[in-house]
C-alpha cells in the first residue's frame, strides 16, 4: 500500500516545489544583454527596474521619436514638403531609407510614417528642413525640448540618428520622451502601425510599401520576435549604438515603456526585442493597475459657508483612478492625502472642483484627481448681504476712518460732559 502511494505523493512533492519556485523567482529581475535598461509606468514614470540607466549611449534611430514629436506639434499633416538634394543627398550609403528622390512632393504625414515605420533617415531631413528651413535650426529645436522634458544627459546632433560621437543620450531620457510622445494620439498610432502604404508621387508611378522595422509589432520581416501585448514604439542600430529599442506594451490597463540600449549583435538573436519582452513580463508579472476611485463614490466633505440649509457639500472624483501596484499588495494600505480649497462659498452646482487627492503607496504616487461636488449648495442671500456688511466695514481702508470719526465723535460728547460737569460747578460755586 505504501509503495502504491509512494509515487504519487513524489509527484506531488514535485509539483510543490516547481510552484514554490515560479513564485519565489516571480519578483527577480530580468538579465538582459542590453548595456542599458530601464522600465517605466508609462502614466505616472515611475520606474520599475533599471540597469545603467544613466550611462550616457548613443540613440540611433531611436532619435526619431524627438524628430517626429517635434513635427508632429509643430505642423499639419495634410501639409506638402519638397525633398531637396541636401535632404537626400546627405545620407550615406546603406543608411536606413525609403527611397525619396530629389523634388519629390510628400505629405508631413507620409514622411513621419516613413520616419517611424520604415526608420527613413532622409525622411527625418526632409521633415527638419520643412519645418524649420535648415537642419541645423531643426536640430537646435531638438535640443531645447530636451532639456524642457528634462532630458539631463542628451545631446542631439541631427535628426536621424546616425553616428556622431556627440550624438547621445540615455536609457532614462529616452523614457522620459517615449512617456511624453505617447500621449499623442497620432504618434501611437504611427509607432503601431506594422505596414503602412505611400501612393504613387510626382517621381513615382508605384505605390510604395513601409514595413515597420520593430519586430515586436509585426511578424512580416521576423515573426519570431512578435509580442502581443507591444504597442510601439522605435528601433535603432548603428555599429557604434548597438541594437537599441524604445517599445512600449500594454495589458488589461497596465502601460509600460522599456528602453535598451547598446544590445551587440549576436550571430543567433536580437536581444534589444528579447530583453525588452523580458523586462515587460517582469513588469506584468510583479505589477498590476487597480482601481483606487470611482466616480459617485464619496470621498470627503467640504465646509461651505454661506449656504442655504446646507453647511457642507459631499465630495467625489471628477474620473477613475487607478494606480499601478505591486501584485501582492494590500491595498488598503494605499494612503489617501486631500487638500480642499479655502473659503469655500456658496453657491456651489455640481461638477464645481472643491479639491484634489493624491494616492500614494510607500512613497510613490500612484494617482490623482480633482474632487468634485455632488450636491448643490445653494446661497443664503440674508448671510450673503449681512456677511458682505460686516466685511465691508472690516476693510482696513474703511476701518482706520471710521475708528477715528468714532473717535472724533466720543471725544465731542466727552468734552460736552465735562464743560457740563464744569459749568454746573461753577454756577454752584457762585450761588453760595
């Protein structure tokens, strides 16, 4: 009987410790090739992991997330841009492109989806001279939304990426504009798109043909690489850079942004699309987003003075909040901090903001919204009228005057009392 059950239970003992083991091993951090890395929440920036993070790089083409976010703010999409011979000319042999000609006639909007899908270089320069006549001009603008980003450790030189020794950034600023170009529609879409189609042109009679360079998106140049959950973002290769990849992926609300840089080449993979999976699925795995707040839910009540049967109005946040926490976490341990406004008056209406909450878990922000009134606070004219009175006559430029013809006027009547008092004394004193 023993040996009929010794089996089983050396399985079980097996299976014990396999799962022991997944979840003991869960919350270690991936081991990446990649020289640099980072993971990012893409809602709040807070970062998950990072490994060289600061060590300054160089881009590549990953420098085509500044050039198109630059463009995309700055001009209109339908608008036409002439490539010139610079533009074209300038890129050497090799360089990543789409096959522009001298003269030809593109749309801002085909050229940034030549930029992002197809890593076009000379794309990048035509998008540069467009928008600011010359590339040197363009790049100085590249420069300046850096540092307003607070891109600390970055240095562009050109708007393609291509290798200059001063060209360079790092895991960390790559993030913080990969956080800051994903917030624009248009831009997700573009960095999403696996294959996009440019029309015949005035230089050419065929329809041309872009497929994304980031196998993480599309399965048409290496399946192999595919992630489902990937959302964008760009890819970027020079000798000198290495493999670099600025992606981004999502699940059931959760958002993230990976950057690596500098993965060398290797003969059997592309290890910039292996780490940054590795490092996605570290975060799927440890994190989750959770809902703190709903609207309709009641989270404070405001002091209002003034009002008409009601001294307070109930409060609610104006959206949902969630917040990114680690998967074990409690969250009731989510700590809630309210800053209402002062003096606050009627009349009130609902949807009026009274205030805001901030949602922290061990020190990291995790949300916030303003606090709005569901109620209506309507106002009690007599208190109005009567309060408005008494805080006109507490104006220190109405208050020093009346305090001196107060003044004024006690000392009068005073005086009066006493030339009485003296007068009467007086006549006393002669009457005897």
């Amino acid at each position: 009987m023993k040996k009929r059950f010794l089996p089983i239970v050396i399985i079980f003992v097996i299976v014990i410790n396999l799962f022991c083991t997944s979840v003991a091993t869960a919350a270690q951090p991936p081991q990446t090739i990649s020289e640099a890395v980072i993971l990012i929440d893409q809602g709040t920036g807070r970062v998950l992991y990072e490994k060289n993070a600061d060590k300054r790089l160089y881009p590549a083409s990953t420098t085509k997330i500044m050039t198109a976010i630059l463009a995309l703010e700055n001009l209109q999409l339908d608008s036409v841009a002439v490539a010139s011979y610079d533009a074209v000319m300038s890129i050497p042999v090799g360089g990543s492109n789409m096959g522009i000609l001298e003269g030809e006639q593109l749309t801002v909007e085909e050229l940034l989806y030549g930029a992002l899908v197809a890593s076009a270089n000379e794309a990048c320069n035509v998008l540069a001279e467009y928008m600011c006549g010359d590339v040197d001009s363009f790049v100085v603008r590249m420069n300046e939304k850096a540092a307003e980003l607070g891109m600390v450790n970055t240095k562009f030189l050109n708007p393609h990426g291509l290798h200059s020794p001063e060209h360079y950034t790092t895991a960390r600023d790559m993030a913080i504009l990969a956080r800051y170009a994903m917030q624009n529609e248009t831009f997700r879409i573009m960095v999403s798109t696996p294959q996009y189609f440019i029309e015949p042109t005035n230089k050419y009679s065929q329809k041309r043909i872009l497929t994304s360079t980031n196998h993480l998106i599309s399965r048409i140049q290496n399946g192999s690489y595919y992630y489902s959950k990937a959302t964008g973002i760009k890819t970027g290769y020079t000798s000198q850079a290495g493999n670099c990849l600025v992606s981004s992926a999502s699940k059931t609300g959760t958002n993230f942004i990976a950057v690596t840089l500098n993965a060398k080449p290797q003969a059997d993979a592309i290890y910039s699309f292996i780490d940054s999976k590795a490092l996605f699925e570290y975060g799927f795995t440890n994190y989750e987003t959770r809902s703190l707040a709903k609207p309709g839910e009641l989270i404070a009540e405001a002091k209002v003075k003034e009002g008409r049967g009601k001294d307070f109005a109930t409060l609610e946040v104006s959206e949902e909040v969630s917040g990114l926490l680690p998967a074990d976490a409690d969250i009731n341990n989510v700590q809630k901090t309210i800053t209402l406004k002062e003096n606050i008056l009627a009349p009130i209406a609902v949807g009026d903001v009274l205030g805001e909450i901030v949602y922290t878990y061990e020190g990291y922000e995790l949300g916030r919204a303003q606090l709005v009134s569901n109620v209506e606070v309507k106002r009690d004219f007599f208190i109005f009228i009567m309060n408005r009175i008494f805080g006109f006559f507490n104006l220190l430029w109405v208050k020093i005057p009346l305090i001196i013809i107060i003044a004024f006027i006690l000392y009068n009547i005073i005086s009066r009392k006493l030339k009485r008092r003296k007068r009467r004394k007086y006549l006393r004193s002669r009457r005897y």
